[in-house]
C-alpha cells in the first residue's frame, strides 16, 4: 500500500451536490449528490462504489462538466473542475460507452489523437500501442457498428489512455468483458499505478475493488457512507472458515450443529459456514456421519459482507445488482 | 423461390392493365381537370415559393403532353383544358414565351385543328406582350394574328410597326406592316405572315405553319385549275367529265395538293376543290 | 482551431460514410433523363428546363440534407452519448459546435459543387453552353443551406431531435413563404406593426436566397448584390450560431 502523500491531491472534490428535477413541474426535485467531499491522493487506485442511483457516475460527470453542480466545487490536477488545462491530462471511459459505428478503432484513436494536439505520427503509433494494450489489434481496421460490447469496452479504455493521463476516471470498466478481459483491464490498472497515474473508478462489482483500490469512497443515496482505506473499513479478522465436504446431504447438516452456521450445496457438495473456534468439532462430525472434509478456507469479511452489514436492506428506489 | 416470383410479375402486370381500365372509364386527363378546378394560377403559385419556374416547366410539359397526345385531326378534340393548363403555366412564369406563342397559336386555329377562340389567343399574346416588353417576337405574332385571325389590317399594321421599334428586331417587319396595311386579305401577304411564322417556329408550330403555307399553294394551284376547266367548257362547250380531261387537253399543272391527295372535283358545279380527304381541308378554307 | 478542424474532418467523414452523398446519384439520373428525353417533349426548352430543374434540385435536396443531418448533429450525439469521451479530451463545447457546423457545411459544398458540375456536364453534352451566371445562383442556395443548418443546430440543442426536425421544417417553409407573412396584417386584423416586423425580421426571408429565375432568364445579377445577399447570411447565421454555442454552454449531457 503507498503511503499516502501530503503532496496535492489529484482530486479534491469539496461539497458537490447536484439535484434533479422530477418531471415539469419546478418544484420537486430528486437530490442525486448531497454534499459530497473527497480527496484522492496522486498515484491512487480509487474506488467509487456503490448501488444504481448512488450517485457515481453522477460525480463523474460533474467531474467532467457534462453536467453543473448545484454547489461546492473541485480542483483536478491542480485546475478547477471544468478547466480545459485539466483535460489535457485527463482520461475517460464512461459507462456503457458509445462510439462511431462509421469508424474503426484505429480511426477513433486518431481523432482522439487530433484533439490532444498530437502530431500524425505520434497519433499513429500511440493507436498501434493502445490497440496491441487492450487486444483490439486484430479488429483495428473493421467498422464498429461490428463490434461487440466487449469489444467496445476496450476501445474505450484505450480511447481513455490516448494522452498517458495523469487522471483516469473509469465508470464501470469491467462491465460487458469476459473473464481474460476483465484480467486484461486489472492489469491495465495495475500498470498504469505503476507508471505513477492516478485511477479513479466506480463500480459495482465488489471483488474488483478488493483487489484494485488503494482507497475507497461508498455511496448511497447522493452520500459518503464509508470513505477510507479497505484496510481500514474491513474487519481482516478471519471469523469465518468454508468447510468443503463431500458424502453428506442436506439433511444430515442439522445434525452437525450448533457449529455450522449455514451452508450451501455446490453440486453434491457442500459448502459449511463454520466459526473459527467450532471448526474442529465440525470437522469430527462430519467424519462420524461417513463425510469427507476435501478443504478448509478462512473467510475474512468481504465488501459485499461489508456492504450487506453496513447498508441493510435496499432503500426504496435502490438496486443492487444493475451499475449504478 | 420461383411462386413469389411469379406472383410479383403478375401483379406487376396488374397495375398497368387496371390503369387502363381506369382511364377508359374515367379519362385519361381527368387529373389535370380536376386540378384545374381546384387551384387558379395564383393560387399554384403562391404554393410552390422558390421552385415556380420548375413548376410552370412542367405545366408546360403537361400542356404539349395533353395537345400531342391528341391526333392532329382528330374528331372529338378537347380544348377545355388548353387555355386553363397555359394559363397556369404562364402565371407561374410570365417569362415562358414559348407557352404564350404555342397557346395562342392553338387557340386561334380553326375547330378542329385549334379551339376556334382567337379573342382568347390574342389576349394571351397581350398579356404576353405586357410581361416580355422587349420580346419581338410575341409582339410580331400579336399583329400577325389580329391580321389572319381577327381580319384587323389596321391594328395588325399598328402593332406590327411597334414591333419593328423594338432594339434586335429583324427589318422585315416595317415592310411586313406596310404590306399587311395595303393589300388586307390577299393570299401573298397571307403567305409573308405565315412564311416568317414558319421559319421562326418549333415543333407543332412549325408544322402548323407549313400546312398553311401548303393551303395557300394548294389554292393557288386550284385557280390555275379552275381557270383551266373554265377554258375547258368554253372550248368544247362542255365541262369535263373528270380533271383527267383537262390533262389529256393539256394543262401542265399539278392536280394533287402538296401533300399528295388528288383535287376534288364536282362537275355539278364545275369547279375543283380540296379534297375532304386531305389533311389540308378546311371548311370555309380562305 | 486544428480541433474544429478535426471535428469538422470528422463530421465530413460521417457524411461520406452514412451515405449522405447517394442523393448525388439520383441527381444524375434526373439530369440524364431529363438531357435525353426533354427536348422533344417540351419543344426545345430543354436547356432551360435541365437549368430550372439542377438548380431546384440542388435546393430541394441541399436543404433535405441540411435539416435533417443538421438536426442530429449535436442532438444525435447527446442522445447516444458518443459525445461524452469526447468532451472529457480538451475540446470545448464550442468548437465541438463550430466543427460539427463546418463538417456539414463542407459536405454541402461537396454536394452542391458535384450537382453543378452535374448540370454543366448536362448542358454541355447538349450542346447548350455553360453559362457561368448560374453560378451566382448556385452560391445563393448554398448560403441558404448553411442558414437552414445553422436553424437546425439550434433548434436541437434547446428541444430533442424531433421537435427539432419539424420546427425547422417550419421555419424553411415560412421562410420561403414571405409575401403570406408580409400580408398577415390583412390576415390577422388585430395584428399590431411592430409584431408583423419582429415576425418578418426573425423568420429568415429565404426569398433573398432565391436567384433562379434572374440567372435562367439573364437577368444581371451584380456583385454588389450578391454582397449584400452574403451579408445578410452572414449575419443571420452568425446571430443563430451564437445563440447556439450559448445553448449548448448551458446544455446538462445526463
């Protein structure tokens, strides 16, 4: 884990807030940002999480002066938001990213090229190498009215990434990739920390931000509920151990408690959730019954525990499965 | 594969063969009436801002469609729809000097070839005359038409000589005016009128103007006949039987019109006429 | 200026590869047709016919294009948010708007300068001459082009896509209809003066644009007149084109 720096932050969001108009009529109003401040020291990895109408891609918009706030403000880089110089060394994919079915991708990154002021060259072989990064190469020349989501989804991160940003905001960069592609955008990240840039992303695929993020900040409902190191909002105590047996059915589970807490099949497998201090009556159980125990895993508190136990059940008008 | 196929091409063929079946039943023309009972020319104009010289372009179109599409000498013509269709045609374009000289040219003519109205005819060459000031030509064929067709030497000559002041316009129509003045009604000022017709003119006009030039040659080859069968009668103190006799007598003239159909000849009265046969009839021919 | 040119190059690329330019095909059919079948059937006013019907042509389908890409332009993008990456890269709103307008006033350019060409090929190949006056008529339609684009821009960013089309479509239309708006005093009795003038004055008055009939017939068209003809474009498209920077400045891409 870096320390973190005193030098200026990359962001410094300072009480933004940002409210709605529900319909036509100018009275009621749906407050989606309610004063909401952060700093996200340089070199970071910084999640932004949390469930659909959480406000995420809210604050990067405004970030990004795609929408005005109704108040507060924030400094990017150095510069106000909004700023043209901040852009210079910014990068952006947003959520579900639509470019120009009429280009390719090699096309795409050059106009992106032209509007950083790059020359033809530099634009030329920056495309070759972000195309070869996110694995697009052989589809480089093809129109993306073709491509599919994944497929776009890569061209976004690459699109992001023309300038080398100091300043990569990131909005759902896992979502439509399979599984070597999600691997492909971790590593990007891990490699773009490496190289000293900042990463700000907001997602709500928990397991990503364990393994990426530095720091996180968690909404809910346009507010900060959690802000902090992972280290520093989970617990890492191991309370839990996974219990993988095999020879036992459901029923027989009954019999083996109070130590298991709960349990799950996987197959004609099971899957108990047995405290640390029963786990070895649990193990001589299930030997007694005629089981197998295959393996044992800690289990220390996960985000999603986290986010299950510290925000209960969905507020009206929350989802938690869809991005936000 | 192939019944879709097969079942387009027999629709296909349907259409055309159920617009005939329209068109015999409720003519072929009616859409043009029908418009022309709903919209004036103003109003066709006031609809179209910015494209009314296409429009009156293909007025102008509809109006030599609708005429051609009738045969020369044909018996149930309509004219109902000529002055209307260049009416249109001119108030959306007062500057289309071809409609006004083939309107009035076809309006003037005698039934069947034309509507029979030539008041209607020459009020289009005025108003023509009133929008293309500096055109000659129209201003030429105004006094040409009240001289054939209005029998106005006077006015005929007037005009004429209007004509003759305006800048580019050829000498011959001083002497035309003069011509037109002193020899009213005679068949050698009928053929200058309608020998500069011809030779300025396109198309149907040109053709037009041919067939009375043809007139005028036929009918002076009828006085030389009719002289001849004159001299025949007094000679032998009887009439010929048919025109050969009078070419077995001698006589060297043709006894066909120019265009080919032979001279009719009554022996009643003795005298040889066009043949009603002839595309070159007319009643009441001049 | 080198992003407006990048957008501008971008939008034109658009154009070309969504197919905008086929309308150019239809225009040669017409113009073929219309060389080989005209002459008998109108008496020999082709060549006036085939100049009557390019430069209608050019109008009609210059201004189809004008307002019905010039509406999706920018709306098109703030719907499908293909905008989004782009703003976040150091364009500004303004010269976003400024390219996308000179994207289509190239492709424009390109279509009516290919339609002209088009029609001189015509008349040549008719042995009709090529009369440089048209010209002058072909350079009018195309300051109406970029007036109607410029409507249509504006009216996209402060509605959606659709009211866009039809208000625009309106606009074009009472545009051309001036002599009716010139009499609504008569129409609308209790219409007072200064509303009549207001009317007349911001409705853009496409009559000036209209030279057709002058160049067809001859008629002198001086340069000082064409001048002032450009002036005004210029003025009323400028007038527009800022309103709409200010638009889109204000404009939340949720």
């Amino acid at each position: 884990m870096l320390p973190v720096t005193e030098a200026a932050p990359a962001l410094d969001i300072r009480g933004l807030s940002k409210s709605y108009r529900i319909g036509h009529l100018r009275g009621k109003r749906r407050p989606a940002l309610r004063d909401l401040t952060l700093r996200v020291p340089r070199g970071a990895v910084f999640g932004c999480l949390g469930p659909n109408g959480s406000g995420k891609s809210t604050t990067l918009k405004l970030l990004l002066g795609l929408i005005f706030p109704d108040s507060g403000d924030a400094v990017i880089l150095g510069h106000p938001m909004g700023a043209r110089a901040a852009r210079q060394s910014l990068g952006y994919l947003p959520e579900n990213p639509y470019f120009y079915d009429y280009l390719t991708p090699r096309e795409y990154l050059d106009y992106a090229g032209r509007l950083f002021g790059l020359s033809p060259g530099a634009r030329r072989d920056r495309a070759r190498e972000l195309l070869d990064l996110v694995g697009i190469t052989p589809a480089a020349d093809v129109q993306m009215r073709r491509f599919s989501k994944g497929m776009l989804q890569r061209l976004g991160l690459a699109q992001a990434l023309v300038n080398r940003p100091e300043l990569v905001f990131l909005d759902e960069p896992m979502s439509g990739l399979d599984p070597l592609g999600r691997r492909s955008v971790r590593e990007i990240i891990l490699k773009l920390k490496a190289e000293g840039s900042t990463v700000f992303f907001s997602t709500h695929i928990l397991p990503d931000a364990e393994t990426l993020c530095d720091e996180v900040a968690v909404l809910r409902g346009g507010s900060v509920v959690a802000k902090g190191r992972l280290d520093q909002i989970l617990t890492l105590d191991v309370s839990h151990m996974e219990v993988l047996v095999s020879g036992l059915a459901p029923p027989d589970v009954s019999g083996l408690a109070p130590g298991v807490e709960t349990f799950r099949s996987m197959g004609e497998r099971l899957v108990l959730h047995v405290p640390e201090k029963q786990l070895g009556g649990v193990v001589v159980a299930v030997e007694q019954r005629g089981g197998r125990v295959l393996s044992v895993q800690p289990v220390r508190q996960s985000l999603e525990d986290f986010f299950v136990a510290e925000m209960g059940q969905p507020a009206k008008g929350e989802a938690w499965t869809a991005g936000a | 594969m192939r019944a879709p196929a097969l079942l387009a091409m027999l629709l296909a063929a349907a259409v055309p063969w159920t617009q005939a079946r329209i068109d015999a039943r409720l003519g072929r023309h009616r859409a043009q009436e029908e418009v022309l009972y709903l919209w004036s020319g103003e109003q066709v104009r006031r609809l179209v801002p910015g494209f009314e010289d296409l429009l009156a372009d293909v007025y102008w179109l509809r109006t030599v469609q609708y005429f051609g599409g009738q045969r020369v000498y044909a018996a149930n013509k309509r004219f109902d729809l000529l002055l209307p269709l260049v009416d249109i045609t001119v108030t959306l374009d007062p500057r289309l000097q071809i409609a006004y000289r083939y309107g009035a040219t076809f309006l003037a003519e005698t039934y069947p070839i034309g509507a029979g109205q030539p008041q209607a005819a020459v009020k289009l060459l005025e108003r023509g005359v009133r929008n293309l000031p500096h055109d000659w030509r129209l201003r030429q064929d105004l006094g040409l038409f009240h001289y054939y067709f209005l029998d106005d030497p006077q006015r005929a000559s007037q005009i004429l000589l209007e004509a003759a002041q305006i800048p580019g316009s050829p000498p011959f129509l001083a002497t035309l005016a003069a011509q037109v003045l002193m020899k009213g009604g005679d068949r050698t000022t009928s053929r200058q009128v309608w020998r500069r017709i011809y030779e300025q003119g396109e198309g149907p006009m040109k053709n037009n103007a041919a067939i009375h030039l043809a007139q005028l040659d036929a009918l002076d080859a009828l006085d030389a006949v009719n002289a001849a069968i004159l001299a025949h009668e007094r000679g032998t103190g009887v009439r010929p039987a048919t025109l050969d006799d009078i070419r077995a007598a001698g006589y060297r003239g043709p006894l066909v019109d120019p265009v080919g159909v032979p001279f009719a000849y009554d022996r009643s009265e003795g005298r040889a006429t066009l043949a009603p046969s002839s595309s070159l009839w007319r009643p009441n021919l001049k | 200026m080198r992003r407006v040119a990048a957008v501008a190059h971008n939008t034109f690329r658009e154009s070309v590869r969504e197919r905008v330019l086929y309308n150019l095909l239809f225009f040669a059919v017409i113009m073929t047709v219309s060389g080989l079948l005209l002459g008998e059937l109108s008496i020999r006013q082709d060549a006036k016919i085939i100049k009557d019907l390019g430069l209608a042509a050019m109008d009609l389908f210059g201004t189809l294009i004008a307002l019905f890409v010039g509406v999706g332009l920018v709306s098109k993008e703030i719907e499908r948010r293909s905008l989004h990456p782009l703003l976040a890269k150091p364009v500004s709103r303004d010269e976003f708007l400024v390219g996308k307008f000179a994207g289509l006033g190239f492709t424009l350019l390109v279509n009516v300068g290919l339609m002209t060409a088009g029609l001189y090929a015509t008349l040549l190949a008719l042995r009709r001459g090529a009369d440089p006056a048209l010209l002058k008529a072909v350079f009018a339609i195309y300051l109406a082009l970029l007036v109607t684009v410029a409507l249509a821009l504006l009216l996209s960013i402060v509605t959606s896509t659709a009211v866009a089309s039809v208000s625009t479509l309106c606009l074009v239309i009472a545009g051309r209809y001036s002599d009716v708006i010139l009499n609504l005093g008569d129409v609308v009795p209790g219409m007072p003066a200064w509303a009549l003038r207001a009317f007349m004055i911001l409705i853009p008055n496409f009559r000036n644009f209209d030279l057709k009939d002058r160049v067809v017939y001859g008629d002198p068209v001086s340069f000082g007149d064409l001048g002032w003809i450009t002036a005004y474009a210029a003025a009323y498209t400028g007038t527009v084109i800022t309103l709409a920077v200010i638009a889109f400045r204000r404009r939340e891409l949720t």
